[in-house]
C-alpha cells in the first residue's frame, strides 16, 4: 500500500460530530426527527414530509440493462454485461458500489472449503480477489481468522469501481453509476408483463448542508425517496427507459433486480416469500406449521475500531441501558475473549503481534494501529421478529402504510427498526471496551478494553461520520416464487432438501414430526438422489440423507456455504430482557453440500424482462441461510449478466430459456456454454449431470 495513499489505513482518524459550533448549524439545518448521534449528544434532525405528487422529469438516461443494487449480485450482473459491450444503468442508494464488502462494511469473505480449495470462483469474483492481493500485497491484510480474506470496506470500493471501469473500456459498453438513487416508480405495459420504464430519484446534499454519509440511514432514508427538494437534499428526477425502441424486440430492455431486501419484487408486486416456510417434505426443518413472515434473519449495522496505545475516553450512550441486557460474547465461553472477538474480523494489521492464546484457539495478539470490523450475533445482530419491530415489510404492511400505491413507494423497509439497529451497533463498542456483564455468562467475565477508539469519519474504514456501515448488512429480504415447473408445480424454489447434508434419521424421528412427512421426506430424498447418474447402491429404506445437493440441468451458477442462522427474537423489542431466540429455527443450521444455482430462480412470475439476482432468488428461508455470502452473490449476478446479454442477442425472454425442461433447451445450453468458457462455472467437477429426457 502506497504511504501517500489518502486511503492508507495508518492515516485513518476517529472524528466524532457533537463537540462544537457544528451542531448549530446542524440544528439550523434540521428539525422533525430526534436522532442520537452517539456522542453524548441528541441532535434534531429534518426530513420532510411525503411528496403528493412527482415534479418532472430532470433527465432522462436510457441503457440496454438497468440494474437496481450495486451490491455484489449487482457489480457481477454489470461486469459482465460491460465486458459482453452493453450500456449498464447501475443504481445504488449509497454512493458505493459493492454492498456487502463496501457500504454493508462486511469486508470479510465468506467462502465454503470445498469451493475455495478448488478456487471454483466466478471469473469477476477471482479478479476481486487478486487486486485485494496487489492492493495490499496480500489477501488477508487483516490477518483475521473468520475468512481468507478481511480488508477495509472503503478500499473495497475502489477496487471493485475501477474493475468496472475497467470492464467498461475492455468490452467497450457504457457504465452510467448512479449513486444516491433510489427507484420510485416502476412504468409497465399494457398488459403488465414487462417493465418499460422506471423513475428514479437521486439525491445530493444541499450547499451549506453536511456532506453525504453525514447521518445514519434511518434519518435519511424517507427523504431518500420523496420526489421534493428538502432542508437537507436537492433531489433529480430521473426517466430510466431502454436504449433500443424496436417493436420487433420481444423485450428491448432487461432490469435487474439486485437489492438488498427486494424492492423491486415488492414494487412490481410479484409473488414472493418472507421469513420462515410452513414445514413440509420440501423444508422439514421448519420450526412452523403455518410460516411466519415476521421472522426473518437478523441484519447489522457493522462498524470499525482501532486499538491504540493509550487508554481512550469512551462515551457512554444516553441509551445504552436499553440494549445492555442483549451483549454478551457467546453462550461458548471458549469464545468469551475480546482478543478473539478483536481479531475475528480484523480487517487491517500494519504489525503481526505475537501468538496468544485465547480459550482453545491461538491469534495473533492485537497490536496499536490494528483495525477491526465489528459483526457479532450477541452484540450488533438486531433480529426482530413480530409484526410490531419487523425490519421488511409484508405484502400486507405495504398496503397498510400506502407503500403499494402510486408515487407511495418508500423503500419498503421500518424506519424505527433500522434507527434501533444503529443504535445497538453503537452500545455495542461502547460494551466491548466499557461493559462490566455479560447476557449469556453473566458477572465476572467481562473485563474493560480502553485502548480502542471508534473509527468515525468521511476517510474512515466505514466512510460515515457517524461511523457505521452506509447501510445494514442484509441477510435476508423477500424472495421470489418462480414459475411453475414440471417438478415444482406449486412454484419452483430451492428448498432445504435440495442442499441439506444432514442425516434425517437422526434429526427428525418419527417422533417429532408425523409418519407421513417422514415418508415424503425419504421419498423425495430418493428420487433427488436418483438424478445423479451414479447412484449409490443402498437399499431405498436406507436413504435418509443426500450424498449431494439437488442436480439442476439449468445451472448457471455455483454455491458453496453452511446453513447458517441469525435467528429472530421470539419477543418485541428484540432488546427486551429475558428475550430469547426463536426456538427450533437452528434445527436446519449445519452443513450443506456444495450446490448449483438453477436459472429457474432467476426468473419472477408475472414480469418477462426482469431478472432477480442476489438474495432474492426464489430460495426457502432454509435454503436462504446458505445462499446468501459473497461468492453467491457475484456467481448469480454474472449469470443475470449473462442471460441479460444473450436474451437480447437472441430476441428471446429468459422463461423461454427453461419453459420446454425436462426437454431439451438449446438456448439454455448455449447460455451456459458461454458461461462455462468466459470462466464461469455453473458445476462442480465431482457432480455429474443428469442426462435430459431428450438424450435418455
């Protein structure tokens, strides 16, 4: 890393708003909303109220594929769109591209064994990785223990803009980055299967204001999406609309639904799933007969802190002891060690401290200049889980609150629910350095860390004055039901059946769930089985796990990652003393066996010309909890790419692609041929496809 770098790690400085005449400006600028800026200061801060109606179109930008989220799903789906020479419109509500390792601040690669032992990444995905290495000089700067690689969310940033600016000049497309832009309003056909146009609106922060990144999402995120200049923003209107207007095209345009929690699935009000799936031989796990749409994985707000020399003066929130009931290391207490925590995720280490011994486990020592992003089930993992403290709106609470009406869209999201999430990201530093109990071990334990600051500033890791992540880092929001298929008829989705390595036997007895769901469980099991050509030779009655996952003949991507849960909270708030975790929700949590992604859950009912990427694939909430890491994501954006590109090429719309299967599909081959030779592989070298009917 360059010493002159402005971004070089060692020059980073905490700065924390509140301590001079800026708060009178601040105030000056604002009124309506109380929001704690986490400093021992309560500031007011404005939003204006909602918008009656539109002002007119500021400009109008038209491109061959509109992609919304600029996540990991999103870049993917815009890298390989750039490199096939097509002009990408990509949107983000930050000013980042990346999500997960950028403006969610998860910059610590989760990544399965098997996948990366084999380096089986994405093409994009593997660049990434080596310009983190010839950034730094190495893949792990961070010297953490969770990943391979850990590394600062900021440079993450710029790593992976100048790979698409790079993608942009190689494949001569078009790159329009529009940060700061949220989509209000989707414009359909006629007959309402296609997406015509979208209106989007832009913000940028008014002369005299603070800069962006000034106050946290919940405090800017109605502002975000009304269509009226503000106190605080000045806001462009802008027409999204394709860029080729022949009437012979089936579509002249493909969208790319990429964000984070859904939005557009919910905007164009297509079927969708949230939360936990009614249990059935599909999702035997389930902890639900009915489901639950309020129970959704936890999400969090990620920050940075640096341990220092000396001992630093630390502020104790004016509303720490509300959440102070909720922190705690871990019911293990092998993992009750702030060194452990410090290093878990440790994203920047100019020194390699000494070897210290910490439980059963041996890091590297903490050393002055060290940097940590902080991502904790029992500290900043806020999991709420009824319909009063919900983070992602219902169908239902949609319509409630007018979101589903013209002009009414409004993110979708609990403004209150994110405003608590930020909060208890900041008690949580405050109890990792000043915090005397422990939730789950109780007194005794937990000792003092002084020397640690909070990172805070415009040049931080995290790139926000207040010094969390830009946005939460999302695990799970709505997801798609696709179309029927001729072995999902009620609607395709990847189900826990489909990946699960567990042995069912053991994990649902016949005592626990009713004779005939266990039938239906081994029955299905058996026929997934026998889609692999080599099929093992055990008698049927002994078949009570998979020996692989699900083979798809429409793969077009790879995932490798556990089931892995955050469970919700059974109580409202989540923060409550004596909460506790949904009970049974961690009976699927375990390992899973390396899987495909099937181009059937890509493709929505209801619109032809959008294509869903990222986590809002149609997946069960089981299945969700393994197909929701980084590697996933770049792995469906490139096939959203991918299929956007040759859709378009080809005249076609992408359910054409999958409509005749089990038959022969030429251009699904064709798809993933290009796939497999642009280096993208959509299987796993070990599995065999199954034949198609047409060549049995």
């Amino acid at each position: 890393m360059k010493k002159n770098n402005q971004d070089n790690p060692q020059q980073l400085r905490g700065f924390c708003p509140g301590k001079d005449n800026k708060i009178n400006r601040l105030k000056r600028v604002i009124a309506t909303l109380s929001l704690s800026f986490f400093c021992g200061e309560s500031i007011l801060l404005t939003l204006p109220g909602m918008a009656a109606t539109p002002r007119q179109t500021d400009e109008t930008i038209s491109c061959d594929v509109l992609i919304v989220g600029a996540g990991m799903a999103g870049s993917a789906a815009a890298y390989e769109s750039l490199l096939a020479g097509r002009t990408v419109c990509l949107t983000d509500i930050s000013d980042w591209v990346g999500g997960q390792i950028s403006s969610q601040g998860n910059s610590a690669l989760d990544e399965g064994n098997k996948q990366r032992s084999l380096q089986l990444f994405p093409r994009g995905y593997q660049l990434l990785r080596d310009r983190i290495t010839r950034a730094y000089g190495t893949l792990n700067p961070g010297d953490c223990w969770v990943s391979d690689s850990c590394f600062l969310p900021n440079h993450a940033h710029q790593l992976l803009y100048r790979q698409l600016k790079d993608a942009e000049l190689t494949g001569r497309g078009q790159l329009r980055w529009l940060p700061n832009t949220v989509i209000k309003e989707l414009q359909l056909s006629k007959d309402g299967k296609q997406i015509q146009g979208a209106i989007a609106i832009q913000h940028s922060n008014k002369v005299g204001t603070p800069p962006l990144n000034s106050e946290p999402l919940s405090a800017t995120i109605d502002d975000a999406y009304n269509y009226q200049n503000s106190q605080r923003f000045n806001k462009k209107i802008i027409q999204l609309s394709p860029k080729s207007q022949q009437k012979s095209q089936k579509a002249n345009w493909f969208v790319i639904e990429a964000t984070e929690t859904g939005e557009l699935v919910a905007l164009a009000d297509i079927p969708y799933r949230l939360g936990l799936d009614p249990r059935s031989h599909w999702n035997p796990s389930s902890p639900t007969e009915k489901g639950d749409p309020y129970c959704t994985q936890g999400f969090t707000y990620t920050f940075a802190m640096q341990q220092t020399e000396e001992a630093q003066p630390q502020y104790k929130p004016s509303f720490y002891d509300q959440y102070a009931p909720y922190y705690g290391y871990d019911p293990d207490r092998r993992f009750a060690h702030f060194e452990l925590v410090f290093t878990y995720r440790r994203i920047w280490s100019p020194k390699k401290g000494k070897p210290l011994r910490a439980g059963r486990m041996t890091v590297n020592r903490p050393t002055p200049g060290d940097i940590s992003m902080q991502n904790w089930l029992w500290g900043n993992d806020y999991r709420p889980g009824t319909s009063q403290d919900n983070l992602v709106y219902t169908r239902d609470q949609l319509q409630q609150t007018g979101q589903l009406k013209p002009g009414g869209w409004k993110g979708g999201l609990r403004q209150e629910t994110l405003r608590k999430g930020e909060e208890l990201a900041h008690g949580f530093y405050y109890w990792l350095v000043a915090g005397s109990s422990d939730s789950r071990l109780g007194y005794g334990i937990k000792k003092l860390h002084p020397n640690n600051r909070f990172l805070r500033g415009l040049d931080s890791p995290m790139g926000t004055v207040h010094g969390l992540s830009k946005y939460p880092y999302i695990r799970e929001g709505r997801r798609i039901i696709g179309r029927p298929s001729y072995d999902h008829p009620e609607g395709f989705a990847i189900n826990e059946i489909d990946i699960s390595a567990k042995d069912y036997w053991n994990d649902l007895s016949r005592t626990d769930v009713s004779r005939s769901l266990y039938e239906n469980v081994r029955n299905t099991i058996i026929r997934l089985e026998a889609k692999k050509v080599n099929v093992s030779n055990r008698p049927a009655y002994l078949m009570t796990r998979r020996t692989h996952a699900t083979v798809y003949d429409d793969s077009v991507g790879v995932a490798n990652y556990m089931i892995d849960f955050h469970p919700c909270m059974v109580l409202s708030p989540p923060e409550k003393p004596g909460n506790r975790e949904r009970l049974e929700v961690r009976v699927a949590h375990g390992g899973s066996h390396p899987a495909q992604i099937p181009l059937r859950a890509l493709i929505p009912q209801k619109i032809d010309n959008m294509i869903v990427a990222g986590k809002s694939i149609a997946t069960s909430h089981i299945a969700a909890a393994s197909y929701r890491v980084h590697g996933f994501e770049w792995s469906v954006g490139a096939a959203a790419g991918n299929l956007a590109t040759l859709a378009l090429e080809r005249n076609t719309l992408p359910y054409e692609f999958v409509d005749n299967l089990p038959n022969h599909e030429p251009l699904l081959q064709e798809l993933r041929q290009r796939l497999e030779m642009a280096g993208n592989p959509t299987i796993f070298p070990e599995t065999i496809l199954s034949r198609l009917s047409s060549d049995r």
